[in-house]
C-alpha cells in the first residue's frame, strides 16, 4: 500500500511541474525475474522517474540507500514508502551481513532491486565511478544487472534558481546484463561495461532532449 501511495504522490508532482516521460526498454524491466537495476544519480528528484518506471506492478520492486538517507527529508519519507533496503557503509561487519540478507531477499522474494551505483548525487556531465557492492551483490546472486539512464535533469531543474520547468525526460531500460557464471575477479571488467553504456546513453539521450 505504501509504494502505491509513493508511486501515486510522485505522479502528481510530476503531473504540477508539468514532467513528461519517454521510456524505451520498457519490457526490460516487466519481467517476472529478478534483477538489480543500476540508475544514474542526478539529485532527489530521480526519485520522481524511479516511480514512473515502477509504473502499476510496484510491489516487487524496491530500492538500495546508506541508511543515512532514510532520515533525509522528503528523499528518507520517498525511500520509507517504498520499502528501502539499506545498508551501513561504514560498518563494515554489518554491510556484509546486510548484503547477504538481501541476496537471499532478492532470489526467494524475486525482487527487482533499483540502485544508484554512483554513491550520492551527480551534476556533471559525467557518471561518477561506480560503488563495487551492487555488482558483488548481482554476482553473489546471479541475477541480472538492468542500466537504466535517466537523460539529464538540467534543461528542467535550475538548482541555483530553485525553479523546475517543464518538459520531457527520457529514460532508456538497456539490454539485461546476465552475471551468470561470474565469479568477484570479473567485476571489474563488469562495472566498467556498464557505466561505459550508459555514459554512452547519457549523452546521446541528454543531447536530443537539449537541442
């Protein structure tokens, strides 16, 4: 119930600010497997976009945050709703315990995990390097890893101004990435694929929302 009342409240305010979405890939994400998607992390206004993939099938889906963020404004009531997993990052015996905990949530409970592998929030015109933990966490469990690219945010949100236009976003569902058969040594070359597409999807997706 309370991810329908995230996913309905966030809707309204995309509907206010007058936000519309073009999703491609859609059917990457509506399957009934489970799978941890990796999103690019503008500010606490992706959590808008999150809701509109989550779209009417929301109750397998959650999301991955530092326990911090749980007490973080509008951003800590958003993940509450949604039934965030979270995770000590500094502890490090209790965020080992805490990822075993959800691999085993992810298989038995078919969860599609929503993360944000760079680790706190991104202006640039980059991706941020990548946290490791997510994709120990996809390895560990072999299950998918979903890119999904939101196009950039600046065209509509004028952080300096404190005012939001309207206007299109487009977020891109990439082909699955399969870690079956992976083992911690192929991670590397596993986080650096991933962010190599979807700093590829960004600029193409962001270039075409800007001209």
């Amino acid at each position: 119930m309370y991810t329908r009342f995230f996913i309905w409240g966030c809707r309204n305010v995309s509907t206010i600010y007058g936000w519309k979405y073009i999703v491609t890939g859609r059917r990457y994400i509506e399957t009934d497997d489970p799978f941890i998607a990796v999103v690019n992390h503008q500010s606490g206004l992706d959590m808008l976009c999150i809701a509109e993939l989550w779209g009417n099938k929301p109750f397998s889906n959650t999301l991955i945050a530092k326990h911090t963020l749980l007490y973080y404004g509008v951003f800590g009531a958003a993940s509450y709703l949604c039934n965030t997993l979270s995770i000590h990052r500094n502890n490090l015996n209790k965020a080992v315990a805490q990822m075993k905990s959800m691999r085993e949530e992810i298989i038995c409970k078919k969860l599609k995990v929503f993360v944000f592998p760079e680790g706190r929030r991104n202006r640039s015109e980059n991706l941020l390097p990548f946290k490791k933990g997510v994709f120990h966490l996809a390895v560990d469990a072999q299950v998918s890893i979903v890119p999904i690219v939101i196009s950039s945010l600046k065209p509509l949100y004028h952080k300096e101004e404190q005012r939001l236009d309207s206007g299109f976003i487009t977020m891109t569902c990439l082909p699955p990435v399969s870690t079956r058969g992976l083992s911690k040594n192929d991670i590397p070359e596993l986080m650096e694929s991933v962010r190599s597409s979807m700093i590829k999807t960004f600029n193409n997706t962001s270039k075409k929302r800007n001209v």
